[in-house]
C-alpha cells in the first residue's frame, strides 16, 4: 500500500540532497503526509490549496547555492 502523498507550498528553500540545489520558496511539492504536518508545524511549508500551482520567484532562487557535504558532530570530550 502507497502511503498517502499531501501537496504542499514552501516557505523556505528546502534542501534534499546535499550537493543539489533546494527547491526555491513557493514550490509546489508533493510529499508523504508525515513529512507535510512535519513541515507545516515548524514553518517550512504550508498545506497547498486545491488547484494551486505554486508561484516561484526565478531572481530569488538564483541565489541559492547546493547544500554542503555532511560532516560528522565533533566527540564529545570524556
């Protein structure tokens, strides 16, 4: 069973692959329903309404860089 895909507009660009650029704010995404109340509770992105098609701003979006390699969190000192 497919688990359930919700549309969703973003308020902030969202990086999904480190080295790929972010999807620019106002792009309409469709992601596990998880993932969207994840999103919408801190602001990342809103509930997209039935029939919206996402609105991006191409100057905006063209100043955004890849997402950085990850790196490991320092040691805890013991």
């Amino acid at each position: 069973m497919a688990e359930e895909t919700v549309s969703v507009v973003s308020l902030r660009p969202i990086y999904e692959q480190v080295g790929k650029l972010p999807h620019p704010v106002g792009s309409l995404l469709k992601v596990p329903a998880g993932r969207a109340e994840f999103w919408i509770k801190r602001g990342i992105a809103r509930a997209a309404v039935a029939g919206e098609k996402g609105a991006i701003d191409p100057l905006a979006a063209a100043s955004l860089r890849p997402a950085p390699d990850m790196k490991a969190p320092p040691a805890n000192p013991s």
